[in-house]
C-alpha cells in the first residue's frame, strides 16, 4: 500500500495508523491477536476509502445529507503530530479539496491509545470558522469475528433502533443482537457499554463517549457479493458497532471544541 504507515508497539500489544484517511489498520493484543478485520489484500486506490481497520466517517455519517459518503476525511492524507510509548497521534486540517465542498475551517485530532484498557480512539474537532457548525460522524470500527453468525452483541436490549436495511423503519431490540445477513441499525442514545462475544474466542467490551448513537452494520452476504474491495465470504469475519453521532448531528459553536471517542477491550469468560 502506498501511503505512510505508523506502528506503536509495546507491552499491550501494535497498533498500525494510515497516513491515508487517518486510518487505524491494525490492532494486536499482547497475544499477538488480531481484534480489527481488514481484507487480506489490501490495496489503496487515491479517491477511495479503504475496508476494514476503523475509517473515521466526518463531517456527515453514511448518506445523511449532500456530500460524499460518509464524508471528507476518508480519503484524504493527515499528518503524524505526535508518538509516545502508548500513543500515536495524527491531525487533519481542512484544505481546498473539503473547502470546495464545506466551505469551513476546522481541525480534527485523532488520538490513538495502546495501553492497559486496550484500544482507545478519541476524535477531537476544533471549528475554525467564525459560525456554529453542525455535522455527523463516527469512528467506523470493523470488528474481527471467526463467525458472525456465532456472535452476540449484548447491552441493545429494549432499544429503539432505526434500520436502514429495512427502509428506515423504527423497531425495538429484543434480547442480544445476532446477525444472519445484512443487518444496518442505528441505535440513538445507545448504552455507553456493550459487550460482543465471539464463542471459542476472548470478548471485546465496547464502550464510548461523546457520540451520542451506537451504529451496528454486517453487509450479509447479497451486498458483500458486490464488493470489489473484500472477498464476499468475508462478511461472515467481521462486524462494524460503530461509535457516532448519527441519528442528531453535532453542532459546535464558533471557535469552539467537541470530543468523541471509543474503547475496546478484551475480556475473558469466568468459566
């Protein structure tokens, strides 16, 4: 892949960063695990954004309003400002390509930490402009599983959700989230902390701060079949629970700050 790629390594496992899109690749724990699902080949096109890792999605999540999907920053390079022994962290400033089509100044910082908690992202804006903004985004993690089918996203229960596969309707989640096929749901003012389970597997404990929407999304095997960036079985080794802030967009004011972030960690049944 032809785009700068920055590595953390230490006692709690590596993590990878693209330059491209600001990126994050790769998670391994100290086991040398795999907890991230990107494509075996894995090939940069400029112009368009990379499968897998965690794509940060700003400033519109998916297709909710007029520019580009899921936004600006995917396919645009960002800078390394910093690294330490658990932290990389990267910035993107608004240039001429997003000021063509957002005409504002604004900042983001990403922060990626390895450390005792596991895999924390943290995702600052700073508006530049002299106006309130308002936007959309998420932290697009993609999730390594050994089936999808076998899994259980736990902590949804009794949740209103809006889902997009099924023409935007409002339905209400009963009992653990388990995925046969295509399944694309938001679920406004989601619970903070979730828990999916990988049956054979350690679990990874999701939580999240700032972003007010959890979003879950697995293409099934219809829509994966026209992907030419992934193999189609490969829908069945990876979900997306998505940190963002969807369903309300975000509006800060002029000069102003806004912070979003998730966590993932492992976890070990007690049995």
């Amino acid at each position: 892949m032809n785009t700068p790629i920055h590595s953390l390594r230490n006692a709690f496992g590596q993590v990878q960063l693209a330059e491209y899109g600001g990126q994050v690749l790769s998670w391994k724990t100290a086991q040398g695990q795999e907890q991230l699902y990107t494509p075996h080949d894995l090939h940069l096109h400029p112009g368009r954004a990379l499968r897998g890792g965690v794509p940060v999605c700003f400033p519109q999540f998916s297709g909710r309003g007029s520019l580009p999907k899921h936004g600006l920053v995917r396919t645009r390079p960002w800078q390394l400002l910093a690294k330490t022994e658990t932290a990389l962290i990267m910035a993107f400033d608004a240039d001429a390509e997003t000021l063509a089509l957002w005409p504002y100044r604004f900042r983001l910082l990403q922060t990626v930490i390895l450390d005792e908690n596991g895999l924390t992202l943290t995702l600052d804006f700073h508006n530049r402009s002299d106006a309130p903004l308002v936007f959309t985004a998420a932290l697009h993690s993609y999730l390594r599983v050994p089936d999808v089918t076998q899994c259980a996203l736990q902590g949804l229960h009794g949740q209103e959700y809006e889902d997009a596969a099924d023409g935007g309707r409002y339905k209400t989640q009963h009992g653990d989230l388990r995925i046969s096929g295509e399944v694309d749901r938001v679920f406004a003012q989601a619970a903070t902390a979730l828990q999916l389970q990988r049956p054979g597997h350690s679990g990874l404990k999701i939580q999240q701060g700032g972003f007010a929407d959890t979003v879950v999304w697995c293409p099934g095997p219809e829509i994966a079949a026209g992907f030419t960036d992934m193999p189609a079985d490969d829908w069945q080794r990876m979900l997306c629970v998505e940190a963002a802030a969807a369903a309300q967009p975000v509006t800060v004011l002029a000069d102003g700050h806004w912070q979003g972030w998730q966590r993932l960690s492992e976890v070990y049944s007690s049995d």
